[in-house]
C-alpha cells in the first residue's frame, strides 16, 4: 500500500464516524503503524493476527502505537476523558480512599500510568506528610514530562516526593498500589462458540490493504490455556463474541511478586463474571475513542486511536485472591465518591459558572448512564492490619 491510498481508506473511515482527518504528520504516523501491522500479518504462518496481538502492536508498537506517538491522549484536544480530568473530587475520593493504608506502607505510594499527573497532584496534595514518597511507573516520555509540569504547577517538589520508573522496582517493596483506567487498555482475546461447541477466536487478516476481522479455530496458546480453565464455568451461546484477558492476570502476578506488604486499589471499567459473560452484549466489550469519538471498529485508525475492553473483576479477585492477596472492598464509582466524604467537603460559595461546571462533572462521574455504575472500586490488602485496609466498600463484593 502507498500513501495515498492510506488516505483515502483514512478518509472514508473519518467520514463514516464523522470526525476530521488526522493531519499529516499523523497521517505519517498511522501509516507507519498500518505498514508495521500489515508486515506482521504477513509474516504470520496463518497471515493472521489474533485481536490480543493486533492491539498490542497498534497501541504499543515502539516506533508507531498510539501510546510511542508523543501526543498527549486525553483532554479537549486528545480523544478521550478520564476521571481525574473532570474533577478534582475524583481524585480526592482515590486519597480518601488510601488514606488508612500509609501508615502501613511507610507513606509509599506507586502509580502505575499517571495519565496527566492531576490524580498524583491532588492526592499529594490531599495527604501532605502522610505521603513519604510517590513513585509513578511511565513508559511514556511525553506523559511524564505533562504530570512533571502538572505537579509542579500544584507546587509539589518533584525532586523531594516523586520518583519515576519505566519498570518495576526490586522486590519486595510495602506500598499502597493504584491505577486508574490501566487493566482496560491491556489487550484481550476475543473469541466465540460455534452451535457444535466448537471455539473460534478473532483474528485481522489482510484484504485489498485493508484490515478485515476473520474467525478461525483457537490458535492462541493463552486463550487456549484460558478455555481449559473456564470453559466448565460459562454457558457459552453461539454467535457472542467474549474476552479473556491472561496477560491482565500477567500483571497481578508481576505486582503480587512486588509487594511483600501493602494494598492495591484499581479502577475501571468493568463487571464482575455473570454480568461480563453476559450473552446478551452480544459484540463484547471493546470501545475506541478518536477524538471523543466512540466506537468500536478497532481495526480502523490504527495508531492514531485508543483501544480498550472492560474488566472481568471476578477473574482479577481470584487472581489476587490466589497470589495471598485479601479482597478489602469491590464498589462502583458513584459509591465510592458518595462514601468518600469529599462531596460534603465542596465549598458552597461558587459563583454559578463554576457551580454548573462542578454539577456537569458530578453526572458524568456518578450517574448509571455515564461513569457511575460501569467503572468499579476494587481494593486487596496483603500482610497488614485489618484498620490499615483500603476504605472502599463491599456493596459489590457478593457479586464476585
């Protein structure tokens, strides 16, 4: 493929969702990704990859995903908004949250993709003293030089309180871990059950240049080892497409490894196993975002969009669970910032301006049709006291 027919796919794409062109360095930039993707499609023996592969190359690919671009992903001018960027209240309820835990930890605290910065901000902020120090693990140069400038602009010393690491640190380590929006853009695989019973599993193959969604017989050595072990626990219907996600289960045990000692709070979007398996959501869980523009042909706009797919919380309890993890609260959002005790904190002297903005960002965070209900509170606890535990809820724990 050249580029010009790039563009004219791109084109026809942009049209279909009603979104502007990408400009031409970022035209340049998904086409390079495009090629990268193609090159190894046909390199495969099947000249297929599987979603979970596809994924990972078009969001992480070192020279060409959309998480190497240098473009910052999120705020008005990026393709989607997280919590921390609608209100600061969010992350007000995360420090709450935490707060038990530090004294614990020794005040250690690790983020893992700190987005903006604007939740390590707010909760430095928040903690003051109690937080001794505050490691952010980033892969993305631009990402940290954004939540440099953001906690600076908050007046934290970055010098004295924030550390920052491409990798995990040297076990063991007593911390409190957190993530927001982190297991969800961890690829799946996605798969599906014939009328005979028979699995087949989402491959992108290549027709015309152009990427094409194919079905065929479970090739994946991690999907396979994923069936044997839950094949027994669903009532597969033909013709739903479903997702396991191992390489999430990857991340627990890499993180349970770490910590010798200390809690671990996540959020995202997500449900627990009856509600995740649920046949009647038919096309799965995947959601892309270009532009604030949400869809779900992830094949499209490689390189220049985000990708991601809900969480199966029950899976990851029971990961944790088995790597001597303690579950301390399973919640959705909404009642993690009702719990909070920050919306009683929320000054009552705004000018009306501020007041509607403030009110806007509170429906999105906490009614059932936006954020609310679907992103879940999920808190473990491993080697401390039972009053040291995260503060989240148990509202949604009997349905893991």
């Amino acid at each position: 493929m050249n580029f010009s027919n790039y563009q004219t796919i791109i084109q026809r794409q942009c049209e279909q969702l009603k979104v502007a062109m990408p400009d031409e360095s970022e035209l340049q930039f998904g086409f390079h990704n495009h090629q990268a993707l193609a090159a190894e499609i046909k390199a495969s023996p099947l000249q297929a990859l599987s979603y979970a592969d596809f994924v990972q190359l078009a969001q992480y690919h070192p020279e060409s995903g959309y998480y190497s671009s240098g473009r910052i992903p999120f705020g008005q001018t990026g393709d989607f908004t997280t919590a921390p960027e609608l209100s600061n209240v969010f992350s007000q309820a995360v420090a709450e949250s935490i707060a038990p835990t530090l004294d614990a930890v020794n005040g250690r605290v690790i983020e893992f993709g700190a987005g903006s910065g604007k939740m390590a901000a707010e909760i430095i902020t928040q903690l003051g003293d109690r937080i001794q120090q505050y490691c952010i693990v980033e892969v993305s140069a631009a990402l940290k030089q954004l939540q440099k400038e953001t906690l600076q602009q908050q007046g934290i010393d970055c010098e004295q309180t924030v550390r920052w690491l491409t990798q995990l640190p040297e076990p063991p380590v007593t911390a409190t871990v957190i993530g927001n929006e982190l297991l969800d853009a961890i690829p799946a695989h996605r798969f599906k059950v014939d009328l005979q019973g028979e699995f087949f599993e989402q491959m992108i193959t290549l027709q015309d240049d152009e990427f094409a969604v194919a079905w065929q017989p479970v090739i994946s050595d991690a999907l396979q080892l994923w069936l044997q072990q839950h094949r027994d626990k669903v009532d597969w219907q033909a013709d739903v497409i479903y997702e396991a996600a191992p390489w999430r289960c990857g991340w627990v045990n890499s993180v349970s490894d770490l910590l010798s000692s200390g809690s671990i709070v996540l959020l995202d979007y997500g449900y627990a196993a009856e509600e995740f398996f649920n046949p009647d959501r038919t096309t799965g869980t995947v959601q892309c975002f270009y532009r604030h523009q949400q869809h779900e042909q992830f094949f499209w706009l490689t390189g220049l969009q985000d990708i991601t797919s809900h969480v199966n919380f029950s899976e990851l309890c029971m990961a944790f669970e088995s790597n001597g993890f303690e579950l301390s609260g399973f919640t959705n959002q909404a009642d993690l910032l009702l719990n909070s005790g920050v919306l009683e904190q929320l000054p009552t002297d705004r000018d009306l301006v501020a007041q509607a903005r403030l009110s806007q960002s509170l429906q999105k965070l906490m009614m059932p049709g936006e954020m609310g209900e679907v992103v879940k509170a999920i808190a473990f606890s491993k080697n401390i006291a039972q009053n040291a535990q995260p503060k989240i809820s148990s509202l949604l724990a009997s349905r893991l």
